[in-house]
C-alpha cells in the first residue's frame, strides 16, 4: 500500500465522541483548505457508523457551505431521520467552530432482488496503456507536482489529454478517466463507497474546464464544489480499475455543471454521480 493511501485510510478513521457524534481531521492541502472529497467521505462514513452494517448507502445529497480549516477538526453530528424495513435515512452535518461546512442526506438499504439493467460502458482503452498523473508529477522537479504526488492515493489516467497544465486541444465536454486506489482496501462497501465519494471530487468539474478551453493551472481562477449526489447502484471496488466517463450539460452564471458514470472494468455500471461547482474565471 502506498503511504497516501495509508494516509488517507488513516484520516478516515474517525473518533465517536457520542451516540451519534463524530470527530476526524484532516490532510494537508496546498490551499489550506480541507478537500472537499476528504469531508465527504467523512460525512458518509460517520452517517454509516449509525446504521445497521447489513444497510449499505446507494445514495447522497450534500452541500458545500464553508470552507474547511485544516488545523480544526472536524465534528460530525448524524440526525437519525428513519430506520424502515428496508432503508435507513440520515441527515449528517460536518461542522467547525459551531458552524457547518457540509450538511448531507444520505439513504442506506439492505440487499433485495428488483429488476436488473444498466447502460452499457463505452469503448475504451485498457487502463495500463494510458498515462498515469503519478508516474508524471513524480518525474517533475516542481514544488506542486511533489507534493501533489505525496498527496496521490489514487492512480489517475486520463483517456484524452490532462488538464493538469494546459488546456486540452479540443473543445469537449466529454472526457473518460481511469481511477484506482493505489494499494488494497478492505473488503467493506461503506469503505469503497466513501473512498469513491472521495477520490471523484477531484474530478467532476474537469468536463466544465474542458468544454471551456480552461487548465487547472490558469492564474486567478477560483473553483469550489457546491453539490454534490451520488447514487451507487452495484457493489465496487477501489482498489480495481474503475473508469468515469464524464460529461457536462451545461456552465452559466458562475456555475457549471458536471457528471459521471462509473463502471468497473468488466463494463458493469457501478455508480452514476453528479456535481455543480463555482467557476470564476479572471
């Protein structure tokens, strides 16, 4: 296991404080605030803690209010909204200095029959052909590139050219990426389903830049998560090839709107997540 990942595995051990109260902290980021992903997963899992193991989430809905700071922890509060037959639904506010910085619904369900169909996964290269971000931030003597490979608990391959740098060559709002935990993760799906939660955020706006001629390394451009829903429709994997296939509807208003489907390698469609984020472009 790479030591991000144990890192990260790490952070997301959080403290029960209470009943229904949680405390975690979190990992170093060079804007010095806390990743969006990281609270999400957090949130998810301490609303999980609540809930009946045999329940897993098939769904979330949260929104990004505050932004985080590093050095605070962070104090989970689950609200118990209803626990039926066959679903659980909590309400899960993270919170600092009093305040919430991400409130999220999140619904749990035990395993049942039901109809089986899904689209189906596009043509794509195999993952071990397409470049890999931490194989070229690690070969850059550049101060983000390494810490941002420090940080990498995920192997990232993106099928179209990366954003990283410089605008892609094509205006599109389609992009597919390959993601995979960089090491094994224990076979628990509240794990898996809170590692997903994490590692996408990272991702989600990218068909938004791309469709706008837009680098993640444009000077003066301020980006942050306002929503965010997941709905996971089959049990994953983390740690096995997982590929996103992306695209965004629309960008209006200082806002832009991006989704996903995620399939794992076999062309089984595992999730289906959307986000909407801020663009101010200067």
């Amino acid at each position: 296991m790479s030591a991000p990942l144990a890192g990260l595995l790490d952070v997301l051990q959080l403290e029960q404080t209470g009943e229904n109260s949680f405390r975690g902290r979190s990992l170093p980021q060079l804007n010095g605030r806390v990743y969006g992903g990281q609270v999400l997963a957090q949130t998810l899992l301490a609303a999980g803690r609540t809930v009946d193991p045999t329940r897993t989430p098939h769904s979330l809905h949260g929104y990004f209010l505050r932004p985080g700071d590093l050095e605070e922890p962070i104090e989970f509060q689950v609200e118990r909204l209803r626990d039926g037959r066959s679903f659980s639904a909590r309400r899960t506010h993270a919170l600092q200095f009093g305040k919430p910085i991400l409130s999220m619904t999140a619904s749990f369900q035990e395993p049942q029959g039901g109809i089986e169909e899904s689209q189906e996964m596009p043509q794509a290269p195999d993952p071990m052909t397409v470049d890999s971000a931490v194989e070229k931030f690690s070969a850059m003597d550049h101060p983000v590139a390494k810490f941002w490979t420090s940080q990498a608990a995920f192997d990232i391959r993106h099928v179209e050219e990366p954003l990283y740098l410089a605008p892609a060559s094509e205006r599109t709002d389609r992009q597919m990426v390959w993601m995979r935990a960089r090491g094994p993760v224990a076979d628990d799906q509240l794990t898996h389903r809170a590692l997903m939660a994490y590692a996408c955020d990272q991702l989600m706006l990218e068909p938004v830049l791309r469709r706008g001629g837009l680098s993640w390394a444009l000077k003066g451009m301020s980006i942050a998560s306002l929503d965010h829903a997941m709905w996971w429709h089959r049990d994953a994997r983390v740690d096995e090839w997982l590929l996103y296939v992306q695209s965004s509807p629309s960008a209006q208003g200082g806002r832009g709107l991006g989704s996903a489907r995620v399939f794992a390698q076999d062309g089984t469609l595992v999730a289906s997540i959307a986000q909407e984020g801020m663009l101010r472009i200067p």
